[in-house]
C-alpha cells in the first residue's frame, strides 16, 4: 500500500478540483500513485491550468526526494492563482517553459528521455496527437504516456490502436487514461 506525505495527503483530500479546471480527485490520485510507484526521474506535463496535477506531481516528487517536472504551457489559460499552490519548497523540483507544446517539444534534441508524460494541453486532434507520438519517441522502455481529456476527441483511441503491439499495463478514470509502453 502507498504512504503518502502529509503534505501530498493535504493535497489530495482538497476538493474537486474539476470546478477549477483540474483533474478530480481519483484522478489525481492515479498521478501520485503512478508517480510514487515508478520513482521517475523526469516527467514532462503539458498544460498546467488551474495547476491540479502540476502540484500532485511535485508533492510526490517531493515525498521521493527524487526527480524534475517539466510543465509546459503558454499560458493563455492559465489561471492567476496557479503559482500560489506552488510553494518554495517545490519549486526546486519544476522547471516552468513558458510555450506552446508543439513548438517547445519539437525543439527538443532526440536524445531527450523522461519516464512520464502526462498530456493536459490544448485538446485539438492534431496537438494530441502530436504530442502522444512525441511521448512515445522520447518516453522510456516501460515509461508511460498519460492523458487527460482523453475524450474530446479520438485521438487517444487512434493513438493506442497505433500502438497497441508496445502497451504492457494501462489505466483509465474517466477521462485519464495511461498507457505503459515497451520499446
């Protein structure tokens, strides 16, 4: 059974954060288990918004005591009060790129590997899609793809059906869902 910190637990028992554009709280649960669990020492999120999973990703960061989050976002949605849930002692664990998703990443040297990529930018088929294949060239043997949102188009269902010869486990929440993949 997971242990979580007592800050990661505060985290967690807030309210539904879905009212601020966040995941919900099974959902983000799902995040910091699958963090806690793979112990990664990079992950890479695209879109932070209202910050939900940017914070459970680092709080449990934080409890490991290992790893870099990587959060993307040009932040013409962001809300004004998503810093305000990233305190000091997070911030040495984050590293903010201010841009669209598509351009930061196809800038990134092909050598670039993370161990956990969650999807949580711009919803477009095109931008999904991109960004789902992206992961897949620069995730980890045995790293994951996740995305949220994962409803809004077919994408996700395209994606994985591309794929389905490397998924070794996956999960699905409502609208998050995950895949881990074997090279």
């Amino acid at each position: 059974m997971i242990e979580y910190s007592e800050d990661l637990k505060f985290w967690l028992n807030l309210t539904d954060m879905t009212k601020l554009g966040g995941l919900a709280p099974e959902q983000n649960k799902k995040i910091a288990d699958l963090i806690l669990d793979e112990k990664p020492n990079i992950v890479l999120e695209t879109g932070v918004f209202a910050g939900s999973s940017t914070v459970t990703i680092l709080e449990a960061l934080k409890q490991l005591n290992n790893g870099i989050l990587y959060s993307i976002d040009d932040m013409s949605l962001i809300k004004k009060f998503t810093c305000c849930y990233i305190t000091e002692d997070l911030k040495s664990r984050w590293i903010f790129i201010k841009d669209k998703s598509q351009h930061y990443l196809s800038s990134l040297k092909d050598d670039f590997i993370i161990d956990i990529f969650l999807h949580d930018s711009e919803h477009t088929y095109d931008n999904m899609r991109f960004e789902y294949f992206w992961a897949m060239e620069h995730v980890k043997s045995n790293g994951w793809v996740v995305s949220h949102d994962t409803h809004d188009n077919k994408a996700w269902d395209d994606f994985c059906e591309k794929i389905k010869c490397s998924i070794v486990d996956s999960f699905k929440i409502h609208s998050l869902a995950g895949v881990k993949v074997k090279k």
